[in-house]
C-alpha cells in the first residue's frame, strides 16, 4: 500500500452520531471517532432551561478500539428523570480525546458543522407519546444511478422545522428493513476506497484461512493481489466443492441476475467491512480519497470504474445529508441478505457448503461482526452483555487470531436479532435470516423464513396487542406471479437463481404465520413493513373465516437507493393481475386462500399499474388505533406518490 495514503489525518469523529433506541428514560446513540474520547452529553427539552448535563462513565459508554484511529463509541444513558413526550429535545455531544491533558471539550458543531439544519446549533429529536408517523425503507446500493431517498427525507424534516403552516409530518423514526449496505455487491471505486482507508485508520492485518490462492496468506496480501479488483471469485479455495461455492457465495452461473460482475468485488476481510460502513453513512472518511482508478486495471474494467466512479461521486454528495437524518431520527435496523452475502441461508444446501469452509464463513462472519457493531447494537443494546461486547472487542484488535473463528461461530448461533421497541403502537422487528426453518425434505429446498420456535416467540410477543407495526424484510404477502416463478424454479432445482425466499414458500412456515394473523388474540390491526424486492405496493388484506380476522397492511418500500429493471416490472405487473385476477382459478393453487386482497394504486403511474418503481423511501401516517390513514413514498427524484384505495379492485385471493 502506497504510504502517501498514510499522510491524511482523519479528523475526531469519522461518522455519527446515529440516534438508535430512544425512550423518555432511555438515549442511545453511535459514533466513530478517531482517538478514545471523554464524552460528556447534553439534553434540553424545548421551552425549558433546564439542560442536563451528563458526563458518561463505564455504565453508560463502551468504547472498542478497531484501529489506531477508529474507535467505536457507544452510548447507551439511562435517564432517572424521564424526557418529557411530545416536546423537541436538543442534544449535544461534548467530546475530548481520553488522552488530552487539557479541559477543552468539543461541541458538536466544532466536529461536524453541517450536521445541523438551519437555524439549529445543536441536533435535536422527539419522542411521541403515540406513533404518528414513520419511515420505512430498504436496499441503499451505493452504485445504483437512482439518486437516495434519505436526502429527500433531509429535505422533509428542513421544511417540517421551518414551515409555519401545514408542515410535513415529523417521523418518529425511521426503519430500516434490510441491506444498509451492500457488502457483496461493491462498485470498483467504492473498494479502491475502502483500501486508501484502511491504512489511514490503522486497522490491523488479518490473517486469512487457506484460500487455495498462492501466497494470500492475510489482508495486506489480498489488497495488492492483481485480482483483488474485479476479479475475487479467482480467489476461492480449490476444493471438489469449489464449484457449487462460487454458485453460491459469489452468484455465479446458477443464479445470473446476480452476475459475476456484480460480485467481483465481494467484500472479505473484517477491515473491508469496517471501513465500508464508515464510506456509506458518512462524508468524513472519503475526505483525501483519491477516486483516479488503481494501476493494473484492463481496458474493460477501467471502463466500467469509470462509469461507477461518476455515481459513486454522487453518492457522496449525498452524505451530509444522510447523516443528518441519522442524527435527528431513531433508527431501527435489521439485516437481510446484502449486508452479509447474497442468498443468505437460503436453504439448507446453501448453509452445509458456504458454512463448510473456513474461508467462506470468515468472509460471512466478518459481515456478521460488522453488522453488530454498526447495526445490531443499537437496536437492543441490553442483550450485548459485557463478555460479547468484550469479545468484539478482542477481535476488533486483534483480528485473525485463534478467538475470531470462535466469535464468528458464536455470531452465527446468536438467536436474539429480533427486537421489539416499546412505542405505541409497538415495533416488533423478526429476524428471517437467522432462524430459519431448514427443510428436512430436500436440502435445495428454500427454508421457511421463520423456524417453529421463532414463530412461536412472535405470537407470544403479539398477544393481546391491539395493534402492531410488524417488521418483516421479505413481504408476507408479495406479488403472487412472482411467487409462482419462484416456486417453479424451485421444483426444476434452481431456487438461487430467482432468490426462492418468500413467505410461501415453505409449507409449514405459510401455514403458521396465517395461523397466527388468525388467531383470536392476535392484534386487531397489523401493520407489515418489508423491503427487499426493489419496488414498492401496498395491499390492504382481510382474513375470511367465521370470524372476521385482523386488519392487514403489507406495505413494501424497496429501495432507498435501487430499482427493479423497469421493462421487467412493467411486464410482471400487467401479467400479474391478468393471471390472478378475481375470477383467475389460479388462486386455488396459492396458500393464500380465504383472503380478500385490495392493492392500492401508486398515484400518478400509468392505468392498471400496482408495483411503483425507483428509489424511494415509504412514509406512513397512522391514527390513534394504529390503522394507516395515509401511505406515501417519498421519490429520490423529489416526487411524493401516495398509495389510494379503490374498493372496485378487491378480490378475494
């Protein structure tokens, strides 16, 4: 690695701070800073002069040292004096290196001084007595030309604080449902990145499992391979399964929407990781980068990092703008498949040969470890007890070592992913990669998104609630054209090649989430939120039986920076309701009979058009049971869709 990458200082904080769960007696935030800090917190209810001021001990701040200069700072303060609901909070994080002799502290506007809107000097938040409004969204590839709905969002909450009359409504969060980032699908310029900031953090070497590569023995070794850039799937083990692990861990021939182009830059070290979360939620670390193509680049992937560099350069404009979402908004997290690899624990064959070799599971494992710092923390930081915290931290120094297999192995048995957070209504957020119902049948089977016991967990959680917003990645209900080519492909044995995970798709899985909206203690209005798919719908469902069953909202926002191929879409959309319309008899043939399905039109789309396409974030207002009144997308492009009901395009399904 070339040492002039070396000369630019990073400065204090690299990104952050990220509001993560907040109650009224409850503030968590995330940050990454350059040296170990002292961290003092202020919060001032509006309207009143009493600032609280708070300087955080071991009890309620963790720092974990990856690096010469990156350290994680998480805050998780506990408020004996409870904040006030309903009021704007102004916040303030007063930061000193842990080792500066002197008693200067560093107010948020001296370390991040765009981090506040207009008119603000300080970042500020809400908490809501009850749930009004939130967003939702999934899929922010870096290197999609789409544009990010999370600037928009900026521009939303700029004018919702300025506007004297009729103004935007204030979020109480935002969701996020799944790939905050794209670990295996990277744009050429994105990793060239990644590697000028790995050395200005000073993340240490990784030593790497057996590859079957020559002479690719660690980290420092794979960045200066001469495929390390376009080029990975050549660095797989050489082993008699070698084949079916390309198939599966880097796309491949079986599967050819995920094209070998796609995954040629396939993130492997837990350096690539770390640096990849700091370059997607912050400018900061692409300060003093260089975006000029590495040397040793072909004719043809020089031309295609030229044209990701220049959407890649639009990504970073953006960033100030996401981080002052971030910093204003409660996030919830849960991961799907990018942020660890694509078709994560689709089946069970899937599991036996990507978890059967060292290298393919550190290079999962690495994104798992990634994930729990940047995302799974924050989102109920009480079960990162101190020994799982002090192990992350282990390896975060010291990565390679003998104790970075046996996280990763932990990691991948961790079974409390899912949350809940206590608004009203609450959020309850599943975790569908992790507990998944593996079929006994046939190992190609796709697995149900949900194993007996984590269904069973879900129902006990749900119970007697009244109303609820449900996360779940994939949608529970999708479009059912694209379910039926999904299990098509599965019967031929080709699951992968048209990511074969829906709710549907497993007997037992379908059968035992209906079940559970069928339940006569189940809430009386669900809310699902799903991504995934890279367009957005929503449909209103009713349950038929003897008794009325609950009110049902699939709503599906996909992606905050992707799209579906719109030519494509277009096609399964007009083809989908001619195929199941109400009087289709193709509906016998689905598991979601008994059903009485409306799907909402996308205002301002061509006629007969239920699937909107492009980047966009969804936006939901609910009233005071908990009930959708207005469901919206806010466009990258600065567009508003609403989704409109019109009860003449019921049907039963």
């Amino acid at each position: 690695m070339d040492p002039i990458l070396n000369r630019h200082t990073p400065p204090l904080v690299l990104a952050g701070p990220i509001l993560r769960r907040v109650t009224p007696d409850r503030v968590c935030l995330w940050l990454a800073t350059r040296d170990p800090v002292r961290v003092r917190v202020e919060l001032e209810p509006e309207g009143t002069t009493d600032t609280r001021r708070v300087e955080l001990d071991d009890g309620s701040l963790r720092i974990l040292r990856a690096g010469e200069h990156l350290h994680y700072v998480l805050i998780d303060l506990a408020l004996d004096d409870p904040l006030p609901t309903d009021a704007w909070v102004a916040y303030d994080l007063h930061l000193r290196p842990a080792g500066d002799a002197g008693d200067e502290w560093h107010a948020a506007r001296d370390w991040a001084p765009d981090l506040c809107h207009e008119g603000h000097d300080r970042p500020f938040f809400r908490i809501p007595a009850r749930v009004e409004s939130f967003l939702h969204g999934s899929c922010r590839k870096p290197h999609h030309p789409g544009g990010d709905a999370l600037a928009a969002v900026d521009t939303m909450l700029a004018k919702a604080r300025r506007a004297e009359n009729d103004p935007p409504p204030w979020p109480s969060f935002v969701v996020l449902t799944g790939d905050q980032v794209y670990a295996d699908e990277v744009a050429g310029p994105l990793l060239w990145a990644i590697h000028q900031l790995i050395p200005r953090l000073g993340l240490p070497t990784e030593p790497l499992p057996e590859t079957g590569a020559p002479d690719l023995d660690d980290a420092d070794a794979l960045y200066r391979h001469p495929k390390t850039y376009y080029g990975r799937e050549g660095l797989l083990p050489s082993r008699p399964h070698n084949r079916a692990l390309v198939e599966i861990l880097f796309g491949g021939v079986e599967k050819p929407i995920f094209t070998s182009a796609s995954a040629q830059n396939h993130l492997i070290t837990l350096g690539e990781v770390l640096a990849m979360y700091l370059l997607a939620w912050s400018p900061v670390g692409w300060e003093g980068v260089d975006l000029d193509p590495p040397s040793g680049l072909d004719p043809e992937h020089r031309e295609e990092y030229d044209t990701e560099r220049k959407v890649i350069e639009e990504f970073v404009r953006h960033l100030p703008a996401v981080r002052r979402v971030f910093a204003h908004l409660p996030v919830a997290m849960i991961f799907d498949d990018h942020d660890v690899t694509d078709d994560w624990n689709l089946s069970r064959e899937w599991e036996e040969i990507a978890y059967g070799h060292d290298f393919s599971r550190r290079v999962i494992g690495n994104a798992l470890i990634g994930y729990a710092v940047h995302q799974g923390w924050g989102n109920r930081p009480e079960i990162f007890d101190d020994d799982l915290v002090d192990t992350i931290a282990a390896i975060l120094e010291r990565p390679g070592t003998d104790g970075h297999d046996d996280l990763i192995h932990r990691l991948l048995r961790f079974e409390q992913w899912d949350y809940q957070w206590p608004t009203s209504p609450p959020l309850v957020v599943i975790d569908s990669r992790t507990r998944r119902w593996r079929s006994e049948v046939a190992a190609r089977q796709p697995s149900g998104l949900l194993d007996w016991e984590a269904l069973t967990d879900m129902q006990r959680t749900l119970r007697d609630l009244p109303a609820v917003l449900l996360v779940s990645p994939a949608p529970v209900f999708g479009v059912k054209l694209i379910e039926a080519i999904q299990r098509v492909f599965t019967w031929l044995g080709k699951p992968l090649m048209v990511d074969a995970e829906n709710w549907m798709a497993h007997p037992g899985a379908a059968h035992a989430i209906l079940n559970i909206f069928r339940h006569r203690r189940t809430p009386k209005n669900f809310v699902i939120l799903s991504g995934d798919v890279h367009y957005s719908f929503v449909y209103d469902v009713e349950l038929r039986g003897r008794e009325r069953g609950p009110d049902i909202w699939q709503i599906c926002s996909s992606g905050v920076r992707n799209e579906f191929p719109s030519t494509l879409l277009d096609r399964l959309d007009r083809a989908n309701r001619w195929l199941y319309s109400p009087r289709s008899p193709l509906n016998w043939f689905t598991r979601r009979r008994r059903m009485r399905v409306i799907p909402r039109k996308p205002e301002g789309t061509p006629s007969g058009r239920r699937l909107l396409n492009g980047s966009s974030i969804g936006l939901v207002e609910l009233d005071g049971e908990g009930v959708p009144r207005r469901i919206r997308d806010l466009m990258a492009d600065g567009r508003t869709v609403e989704f409109t009901r019109r009860e003449d395009e019921s049907r039963w399904d």
